[in-house]
C-alpha cells in the first residue's frame, strides 16, 4: 500500500503547475491503474442450502446467510447468491473472497429493531467508536463485493430508524430515543481522548449504523445493487484502499443524514455510473473528525467520480465536514445535477475544529439544470457553535473548475473565508457558463489567486 502512495505523490509533484490538462491526462490515469477490482472464483452458494427461507417477516435469514457467507470464505471464494424474492434479514458481516450477489428480483430487506445489531469497531460521524453493527459490514478483508440487480433495502422511516435524528419532522416525540443522548457523549469523548475501547455505545444512545460499512478493507467492488431507505449513511467505506462504486441507485430522499457515498481516509476510489436521490450529501468524502481525525492522520486521496447523476441532495460532491486528516486529489468529471432540492454542486465544508489540507480538486464537463445555492461553495466557518478545541485552521488550495454549466442557481461561486488570515486560494473557473444566478459570485474573507478565464454569469463575461 506504501507503494501506492509514493507512486503517485511524486508524479503531482512533477505537474504542479502545468496546469489541469496535463493532471488529466497522466495523474487521473495513474490513480486509475492504481484500483484493482476483485475477480472470484467460478463457485456459486446459494443462502437457500444453508436454510435461508424467502418471503416470510417472521424469519430472519441473517443466520442463513451468514453460514453461507463463511462456507465460501472458507472454501477460497466465490459468489454467495441471493435470490429472486424478499429475505427479512439482520445484520450481515462479509469475508474475504466474497461476492454477496442479488440477483434480479432479489431484496434482503433489513429489520428495524436495534437489539439485533450488537456493537462493533467503526466511526460515526469521523469519531472512533464502538457502535450498533451496519447492516452490512466487513473489517480487515480483501477482495470483497455486493453485486447483482437486486435491492438492499434498510426498512427506516420515521417509525424507527429515522426518528433517532431527534427532530420530530423525522417522527421523533418528547421521550424517545434519539442521537440527543449519544451524540454529545460522543464528541465530549473524543475531546477527552477517551480510549477507543472504553467508547461503546448502546440502542439508547440513539446512534443510527451506516447501511454498508466497509472497514480497513481492500480490492472492494459495490456494483448494480439498488441501495434504499438507509438508517444512516449508505455507503461508508473507511480506511479502505481501492474501491469500485459503479452503476449503484441510492434512493434515500427524505431520510435524515443519509448521504449516498462517504469514503472516509481511503485511498484510490472510482464512483462512476451511480445515481444519488439523497437525504444529505451525494458523495461526501471525509478523513476523521477533529482530534480522532488528527491522531489517524490518514488522508482521503486520489478519488475520481465520473458519469453520475445526481437528483436531490445537500451537495453534488462535497468534501467535509469531518476532514481532519486532510483529502488531495479528486477528479468529477461528466456527471449530471438537476433539482430544485439540490443545494450545491461542488461543496469544501470545515472549520477550525478539523484543520487539515484539502487540495487538488478538478472538475470538469458537469451539466447542471438547476441547484439551490452555488455552483461552487467553499465554507471555512461551518458549523459555528460547534464545541470544540478550536485553533486547527484548515487550507484550501488548488480547484479548477473547466466547461461546468449550470442553468439555475443563487450564488455562482460562494466562498467563506477567514478575515485574518490566507487559507483559500489558487481557484480557477474556465469556459463556464452559469445562467439565473442573481447574487452573481461571492467572496467573503482574504483569498488569493481566484481567477475566472471566459466565465460567463446572465450572458456577461466575469473579469
């Protein structure tokens, strides 16, 4: 894996300053050579040998499953088949050389009740922890999928999971379980660095699990599955090295913090072909949260997206909140965005409870027809009643944004920076075109180098 990341930092190296092009053209090539996709064994074990009963609430097949699931592991890989029908299930846990495979038809359908999901070793919301198992997880494999054109569906709405926000318009009420009890005792955790095995949380501590959350992994393909009604964030890979997200739907409007895709401190990741319905972010790339963030110290880095469609959301790509180790390198390209409840198309997100490095974004040939607030959004000053050690000033440095259109939106660029000090700067857009944009840019704080070449806001040239 060391390999990996001495390769391509110094190839950067070599193009800083030869501009986006030449960043296209040889860095997102070699990022991309970098990604190996799992390939399995031409051996198939279906959950209905191992006992897995369809169609029925009353079984859950997660047991079933799960032999099934360690009887290909052990045999040295294969596909683990779920077929046509619907299979009320608990939480599942894959292995190495497993491809979990839906096919058309199928849906493993997840059950509500938080008891069924003891606690296990991840993050929530940046912060190490131990906390209610996602619905599917893996810890410190390799060679591992989901595929096939079936559904995994997460079974939240506001009378369960969803109700944990802790908001009523999410269907909570006076008395019920909410992230209003584990949250705060969380975050007061981190700041007091309590040891990460002392921190293990409970279904009263109201901490909703991720959909799929795949930890320290290697070689990972999600691909075709339909992805809906997540408790949480839907797909969570952390510290993984080499992921594949292609050609996945992630349906989760409506649903409180349910972002489509968060890699957090991973390394060499392709999300293309996807399309993203969210309650939250589409794509939020993360790397820890405050101090946990910075004593990891790992980076999320090399990322590309391309080829996806993206519907409501809080943001398109967005990178944040919880970006304390710091993320360089993201490559968006031919991606589409249009709605009314779409806020923002590329989205940095911080403050100086994280600091952190983020660097090194480009993007290019994005059609948008409409979004809420702005194009591009940088905010150093998110979350401002955060409690927190404050004094971690994050940089952000290196954005060009080429041949991005956008038919409708509040602000073109919006940026949010310090009043006494230098943390943004070396931001270019080119050949763009953004119409209906009454607040035209906005640029709050000390910046340097923001330069617009054939930038044109209503029809007029932007100097």
């Amino acid at each position: 894996m060391k390999r990996i990341f001495f390769l391509i930092l110094p190839l950067f190296a070599a193009l800083s300053g030869a501009g986006a092009a030449r960043e296209w053209t040889t860095l997102c090539p070699a990022i991309e050579r970098e990604i190996s996709v799992p390939a399995f064994p031409d051996r198939t074990f279906s959950i209905v040998d191992y006992g897995a009963v369809p169609d029925d609430p009353k079984a859950l097949n997660h047991g079933a499953i799960g032999r099934a699931i360690e009887a290909c592991h052990e045999a040295g890989g294969g596909r683990v088949l779920i077929p046509a029908g619907v299979w009320h299930t608990g939480p599942l846990t894959l292995r190495s050389g497993v491809d979990l495979h839906l096919e058309a038809g199928a849906t493993l359908l997840f059950a509500t009740d938080p008891a069924l999901y003891p606690p296990v070793l991840t993050r929530w919301e940046g912060i190490d922890c131990y906390n209610l198992h996602p619905l599917i997880y893996a810890y410190g494999e390799r060679n591992i999928a989901v595929t096939g054109k079936g559904e995994i569906d997460g079974g939240a709405g506001p009378d369960n999971w969803w109700s944990m926000k802790g908001q009523t318009r999410y269907g909570w009420r006076e008395g019920m379980v909410s992230l209003r009890t584990g949250r705060p005792k969380l975050l007061e955790w981190s700041e007091r660095n309590v040891p990460v095995e002392e921190r293990v949380l409970t279904p009263e501590d109201g901490l909703r699990p991720q959909l799929i959350n795949f930890y320290r992994c290697e070689n990972v393909l999600i691909e075709d599955v339909t992805l809906t009604r997540s408790p949480f964030w839907v797909i969570h890979p952390l510290m993984c090295t080499g992921l594949t997200v292609r050609g996945v739907q992630i349906h989760t409007f409506g649903g409180p913090n349910c972002d489509g895709c968060d890699p957090e401190s991973c390394r060499n990741v392709l999300i293309e072909n996807c399309f993203f319905d969210t309650g939250d972010d589409c794509i939020a790339i993360k790397s820890g949260r405050n101090a946990d963030g910075r004593r990891a110290g790992l980076p999320s880095e090399n990322i590309i997206v391309r080829d996806c469609r993206m519907k409501n959301g809080h943001g398109g790509v967005v990178i944040g909140s919880e970006i304390s180790g710091g993320f360089r390198n993201l490559f968006v390209e031919r991606c589409t965005m249009d709605s009314p409840e779409l806020e923002r198309v590329i989205r940095i997100k911080t403050n100086d409870c994280r600091g952190g490095v983020i660097e090194n974004i480009f993007v290019r040939d994005v059609e948008v027809g409409r979004c809420k607030e702005a194009v591009l959004k940088v905010n150093l000053n998110y979350e401002p009643e955060e409690k927190c050690s404050r004094g971690y000033f994050p940089v952000v440095r290196n954005i060009r944004m080429e041949r991005v259109h956008c038919g409708e939106s509040r602000y073109g660029v919006l940026i949010d920076a310090y009043a006494d000090r230098l943390n943004v700067s070396d931001i270019r857009i080119e050949e763009c075109r953004w119409d209906r944009v009454p607040e035209g840019n906005r640029v709050i704080g000390q910046t340097r180098n923001i330069e617009y070449r054939n930038l044109r806001i209503d029809g007029k040239a932007v100097e």
